[in-house]
C-alpha cells in the first residue's frame, strides 16, 4: 500500500515518501484517533519548544522567545469536524524536522562539530522527503548562519549540500512525472 501511494504521489510531480511511510505504519500499528490526536499534539508541543530555541538564538533573548512562543497557540484552532491541525498532520511533521535540522545548524555554528552538521543535513533531507514546505529552508539556513558569521561566501557555502539536495530532489521527481497525469498542485 505504501509503495503504491508514494508512486502515485511521484506521477503527479510530489515526492514526499516519509509522509506516507510515516503515516501508514503509524495507523497499522495504532488505529486509534485518540492516539493519532496525542502523537500530533505531542509534534505541535515539539515544534514549539524548537522554535523557541531558534528564536533565542536569533533574537539573544530567552523572556522575547518564551512570549512569542506563548502567542502562538493562539493561532490554533480546534474543532469537532474537520480539525485543521488533525486534518495536516503532516505540516507539523515536516515542520518539526525543519526545526531540528534548524537546531542542529545552530549547534554546528556554536560548535563547529563536523557530526552537527552531518545531522542538520540528514535532518533537513527527512523534511525534504516529508512535505514540500523544506524547500524554503535554505533561506532560514543561510539567515542563521550570516547572523553568526557576518559572511556572505562563508553563509553559501554553509548551504550549498541543502541546495544540492533540492536539485536532486527536483530531477528526481521530473524523471517520473507522467505528463498525462499531473497534480494540480505542482502547475
């Protein structure tokens, strides 16, 4: 069922396999909606606490962080039928990778430890496999990374490998785009 899911997705142009792989094995193992519910609240609250850790960094202050963090679920919204955070569960999935792979950027920058930056790119590839959402994630990186080394050449060569998986990730899903059948999406 998977594989045929992903190969559906990959004829309309979308190349999002970890979704599918993801989901499918969580409802095989758990099917119950009340623990779908948990797991994605739990992704949410992941969320929040990563961001809160870019947005420290970023900003140099801990009480700025925790008050946007706290305005946040403001914006949520929960309903009975047709719960949108329920509904796309994925954007909160790929937005957790994003997030990790983000923190393991900024360790790399505090650190210089080859093994942060090996993660952040093997994170950023997950979120790259999980929803189209990454592809805008090399302009956060390279943001991150001039606001610590105040370097333009030094910021693009520390996104160069994330670019490159993009590209390949665009060739990837041109080679099996079926032009008879493509997604309304991807246009």
């Amino acid at each position: 069922k998977i594989s045929s899911e992903i190969a559906y997705w990959l004829s309309l142009g979308r190349f999002n396999p970890l979704n599918w792989i993801l989901w499918f094995t969580y409802f095989y193992l758990f099917p119950y909606l009340i623990l779908f519910k948990i797991i994605v609240f739990l992704i949410i609250y992941l969320n929040l606490v990563f961001f809160k850790k870019i947005l420290q960094y970023i900003t140099q202050s801990k009480s700025f962080a925790y008050c946007i963090i706290f305005l946040v679920p403001i914006l949520f919204q929960f309903r009975y039928w047709h719960d949108p955070i329920l509904a796309f569960a994925s954007i909160p999935l790929a937005s957790l990778f994003l997030f990790v792979s983000i923190n393991f950027l900024i360790k790399y920058l505090e650190t210089k430890s080859k093994s942060y930056y090996i993660l952040f790119n093997l994170i950023f590839v997950f979120s790259l496999l999980g929803y189209e959402i990454s592809y805008i994630s090399p302009i956060f990186f390279f943001t991150i990374a001039y606001l610590d080394n105040k370097s333009f050449k030094k910021s693009l060569v520390l996104i160069f490998l994330p670019l490159i998986f993009i590209i390949f990730h665009f060739i990837f899903k041109l080679n099996f785009l079926s032009p008879s059948n493509i997604y309304p999406g991807t246009v």
